[in-house]
C-alpha cells in the first residue's frame, strides 16, 4: 500500500503505510524474529519518500542516512545510489551545496560501480561460455 501512494502522490497515506510496517518492524526485532535488514531498508526509503512528498526535509534526510546506514553494515548496494541521489537533491533544496556536492559524487561513483559490476558479470558469463566450448 506504501508504494502505491507514493506513486500517487499521496504523502500523508504513504507516511501512514510505512509508519505502521515499521512499528511491525520494530516489534518483531524486539520478538527476536526479525532479521531482515532488507526490508527494514525498503521501509526506510519509502519513509523517506513520504517525507520528501510532505517537504519535511530533516525527516526525509533521516531516513535515507538509514537507508545508506543500512546497506553499507550488509555490504548491499541496491538502492544505495539512489539514497545518495535523493540525500544530495535535499541538500540542493537547503542551499547546503557544500553537501549536495559530496553526495553527487557518491551517487555518480555509485552508478559507475554499478556500471563495472555489471560489466564484470558479463565478461564472467563470456569466459563461462567460452570454457564450456
């Protein structure tokens, strides 16, 4: 449901949808049957979205430092260049260009790791085929 109003646009339905999956989150961290830093990572960045849809910047940059938080402890890179992408866009807005800048640079050094990890892949996929011949 979070996501289908963020897509909307709706930013008081989405901070509402992710609130409640992350008190859920909570409690079962708090059971000890929680282990998913994945899906604690997708509440983080839906919570962020929300709160860029609502213009609560601080809130907003909280939540993406989690999302990066989350993902550098794991050692999970999906999502992380755009947490940067949307950390930078909101130091923009703040005038903050001093940040902005740094987290530009790491968004594109994301994409650009992105970019050599995919290549590497097919070049392993190549030496693969070409072995088996």
């Amino acid at each position: 449901m979070g996501k289908r109003t963020l897509k909307e646009k709706n930013g008081e339905a989405a901070l509402s949808a992710f609130q409640k999956a992350m008190q859920a989150i909570k409690e079962a961290k708090q059971a000890g049957s929680f282990n998913n830093f994945m899906a604690e990572r997708k509440c983080h960045r839906g919570l962020g979205a929300a709160q860029l849809l609502l213009g609560n910047y601080p809130a907003a940059l909280q939540h993406l430092e989690k999302v990066v938080e989350i993902s550098l402890a794991n050692n999970e890179n999906t999502g992380l260049g755009d947490a940067y992408g949307a950390i930078a866009d909101i130091y923009t807005e703040a005038n903050d260009f001093e940040n902005a800048a740094i987290y530009y640079d790491k968004y594109i050094e994301s994409i650009n790791d992105d970019i050599q990890t995919s290549e590497d892949i097919e070049l392993d996929e190549e030496a693969k085929l070409v072995a088996e011949t």
